[in-house]
C-alpha cells in the first residue's frame, strides 16, 4: 500500500520525500502485553494466564481488550494472525 507523502521537496538537486510509515504490530505491544499475546498464541485461556502470570482474571481481560484495540482486531485468532503475520483471508 503506498502512503500520501508528508512532505516531498527539491533542494539544490536532491529530492526529499518524508512519507509515513505503519508500525509493525508487535512494536504497538508493552512487554506484558507480549506476554500474555505469546500466551494466547499458546492456546492458553485467561484463567490460565491469570495462574501463570499471577495476575486477576480482571487484568488479563484488560492487558487483552488493550491488544484488540491496539491491533485493530477483534478476536483472539485475529490478534494471534496479526502478531504472527498470517493472513486469515488466504486458504
């Protein structure tokens, strides 16, 4: 996908373009929220990351709203698809 370009100017025969550009999804992510996503991709419930990470069920159903929000996804196959860089539309 190509972006618009911020800024795209000529000075004394050199061209300066500034475009924006996307950060990857796991740059998006704190460490704990890697954390728990790596765990999810594990096939871990929440209750079961809750005991590991001994955290509140509350928490990790917080650190998991965060992610989806942050990943622009809304299921847990999603987030682990974005993370991983599959792509669910093919097959």
């Amino acid at each position: 996908m190509q972006r618009k370009p911020l800024l795209d100017v000529t000075e004394h025969g050199v061209r300066c373009l500034l475009v924006p550009v996307a950060p990857e999804p796991h740059d998006l992510l704190s460490p704990r929220e890697h954390e728990v996503a790596r765990m999810v991709g594990r096939g871990y419930t929440n209750k079961q990351i809750a005991g590991v990470l001994e955290i509140s069920l509350n928490t990790v159903s917080a650190h998991m709203r965060r992610i989806f929000t942050k990943l622009g996804v809304g299921s847990r196959a999603a987030m682990v698809a974005a993370l991983t860089g599959e792509n669910l539309a093919a097959g």
